[in-house]
C-alpha cells in the first residue's frame, strides 16, 4: 500500500515539474499573454481585418452594400435572449447591429466589451418599429425605453458568416 502512495505522489511531483517546465517556455517565447480567440460559425482567422474606421470609410464613400469583408471592433452589446445578434461600436457613439448568417449560430451573452472580428456582408437597412422594439426588449430594456421607440431607423447593418471573440 505504501508502494502505491509513494508511486502516485512521486507521479503527480513528475507532472506538476512538466507543467511548470512548459508554462516557463510559454512565458519565454511571449506566449503567456496569448489571446484565446473563440469560433463561431463559419471558421475565419484574424488576417485581413480592417477597422470600423476603414469600413465606414468604404460605406461613406457610396459603397453601402459590401460582401466579404473582415471588419474588427468592441461588442458594446449582445442580445440577452440566446446571443441571436450584437452591436458593435463605430466609434462615434453609434453602433452597427451584427445578425448571423441564416440564424446558424449565436454568440455567448457575455461577451459585451470584448473584441470581435466578423466576417460577412455590411449593408444599409431600415429597422422596422417592431424590430427595433423586439430587440431593445432582448437587450433588456425597460418598458419605458421600449415605448419611446417610435419611428423606423436606417442603419448600417451586418450579416456575419463567421465571428470570432478575443
């Protein structure tokens, strides 16, 4: 029985040796600060992604309808129901509401000032009253907040292919 004991203890010491062995390298080559990025709907890497400057730049410049693009900004926001849209901030205390392609995924809830990298299609759009009730509704606003919504907003919109959250 003591064979036993000491051949688990001496076990676990052996492991515990290599975990330090390995998170000293990582903290050598730079890795201890690396970024776990999570994957949501269709598979897409950080290589690519312009600004919401360098996107409202595009849109402003006539072209209000753009496929493929990469763009990277903050979640201000992030549907409170099932993770089912999010808003990203523009950079001018306004935000771009982001839906997922063919309502194929969601992302998680929490994940409001996070960064984000969307790959998809950006767009003009007018938000119905309704629309925008129900998703002020998601956002858990207050009933008060919900009835001031009286009027249809033309916005920048996306529909994203795949997400990915630092």
């Amino acid at each position: 029985m003591k064979k036993l004991f000491f051949l688990g203890v001496i076990a676990v010491a052996l492991s515990s040796c290599s975990q330090t062995a390995n998170n000293e390298n990582n903290e050598a080559n730079g890795d201890s600060t690396a970024t776990t990025l999570l994957q949501f709907g269709a598979k897409i890497d950080e290589a690519g992604a312009i600004s919401m400057d360098s996107l409202l730049a595009m849109v402003n410049a006539g072209n209000g309808d753009i496929s493929g693009v990469k763009v990277e900004g903050k979640v201000n926001e992030v549907c409170q129901a099932k993770g089912c849209w999010m808003q990203l901030d523009k950079g001018d205390g306004t935000t771009m509401r982001v839906t997922f392609k063919d309502y194929g995924f969601f992302v998680p809830k929490d994940c409001g000032g996070k960064s984000a990298i969307i790959l998809g299609h950006a767009y003009m759009d007018t938000t119905a009253v309704e629309d925008l009730r129900h998703y002020a509704e998601d956002a858990g606003k207050s009933k008060e907040e919900i009835e001031k919504i009286t009027e249809p907003e033309v916005e920048l919109a996306f529909e994203a292919e795949g997400v990915l959250i630092k």
